[in-house]
C-alpha cells in the first residue's frame, strides 16, 4: 500500500515514519471489505466509525497536516458513493465489488 500511495503522489516528500503509518493503517481499515472473505455486511459493520476515529486521531496531531491530491479524494468518494448506493437499492453484487 505505501508504493500505491507514494506512486499516486498521496505522501508528501516530509511525511514523518509515524504519520505515514498512521495513514497506511487507515488504508488497511478501508481495505477490510476487500480482505474479508465472502460478502462484507456493510449494514452490521462498525467500519465507517473506526475509519473515522482513526483519522480523527491523526487530525489531532498538530505536527500533521496533510491534503491528498484531488484525485486520489475523487477515489475515495467514488468508491463510497458506490458502496452508499448498493446500501440503499439493497444490491448485494455491488457491495461485493
């Protein structure tokens, strides 16, 4: 995951080892749908709180400020976007996905 984000220019050149952790770590919690085996239940999931915990912690950090690239939030809204809506329409293969 960090060659990814690096590649996609997501770190800045003077991220500290403990911040890009920090974030690495965020990742892997918003991959967990992806990791699990079978279907995710979305529904049941405490995700969307951890991931938001998460990164209320590391927004508390005041040695931390960071603002991905406009494409790499463009990932990330779609992708929920596409969750949220297989949510509401009840369509299993696309929470699958």
């Amino acid at each position: 995951m960090n060659a990814a984000a690096i590649a996609i220019g997501y770190f800045q050149a003077d991220i500290r080892e403990r911040q890009r952790q920090a974030v690495l770590d965020i990742f892997s919690l918003a991959c967990e749908p992806l990791r699990h085996a079978g279907s995710y239940d979305f529904g049941t999931s405490d995700l969307a709180a951890r991931v938001r915990d998460a990164g209320l912690v590391l927004g508390r950090d005041r040695d931390f400020w960071h603002t991905p690239p406009a494409a790499a939030l463009f990932l990330h809204r779609a992708w929920i976007t596409r969750k949220n809506h297989a949510l509401r329409s009840h369509d299993k293969s696309e929470l699958a996905a």
